[in-house]
C-alpha cells in the first residue's frame, strides 16, 4: 500500500511515533482514554511496511478492527494470520501474541484495550522475515 492508499483508508491522523516495544516505524493515535462507561482505551495503531510489535499479553483480551492494509497477527503456538481491511480479532485474556505489517503494505487497526498490557521480547527477524 503506498502513501496514498494508506491516506484514503486511514481514519485518525499517525500522531506519535511509538519507540518501545515496537520494532520499524509505527504510530499511536489514542482515540478514546475516557473510564466511564467502560473503560476500555481505544489506540489507531498504524505500522509502516515491516513493522510490528513485540510479543505481548493484555490481562482482560484485546479486540483489534484492521481499517487499512495488509498485515500479520500470531498467538503463540499457531501460525501467523494474514489480515486485511475489514478482519476483526477477538483476542482471549493472557493469550501471548503480536502483530504489525507485512514486509510490503502500510497496515492501520484500531486496538481496544482494556487493563493491562504485558510486554515481552521482540518478534525474532529470522521469523518474521520467513513469512
């Protein structure tokens, strides 16, 4: 997806660029941070070609809705997904897992999040290079 395309589909602006536990270039749009009525964060995450997060865990689940591009997403033990505009992950409470964009394609998703989030080690290059 080149510049272009990535600006027709994405909905909020790229905002800050995320350093920790990310690799490549990513960024973090907050779009909802309000508690009430249910406290559940929503983040636009837009990763640019190759990028992606490390390996990581939420407390209470993750659901993400892919909004632009192509991309990957792993649980650990299973192989890795590709997602395109319009996939929706429901993803359990503790499950350890990452995602990000392929190699060739701009990738955007919107991540509710609500409580915690446990970070681990970044996704092997070899690894992710393979798929």
């Amino acid at each position: 997806m080149s510049n272009a395309q990535l600006k027709g589909s994405t909905i909020f602006p790229l905002e800050k660029k995320v350093e920790a536990n990310f690799i490549g270039d990513a960024y973090l749009q907050m779009v909802f941070t309000d508690p009430t009525p249910l406290n559940a964060p929503i983040g636009n995450v837009t990763f640019a070609p190759g990028a992606r997060n490390n390996w990581h865990s939420h407390k209470v689940g993750q659901v993400l809705l892919v909004t632009g591009g192509e991309g990957w997403y792993q649980e650990e033990g299973k192989p890795a997904q590709l997602l395109k505009t319009g996939d929706v992950i429901n993803i359990a409470p503790n499950v350890k897992h990452w995602h990000g964009a392929t190699q060739d394609s701009w990738f955007v998703h919107l991540a509710i999040t609500p409580g915690e989030t446990e970070w681990l080690e970044p996704v092997d290059d070899a690894w992710y290079g393979s798929l």
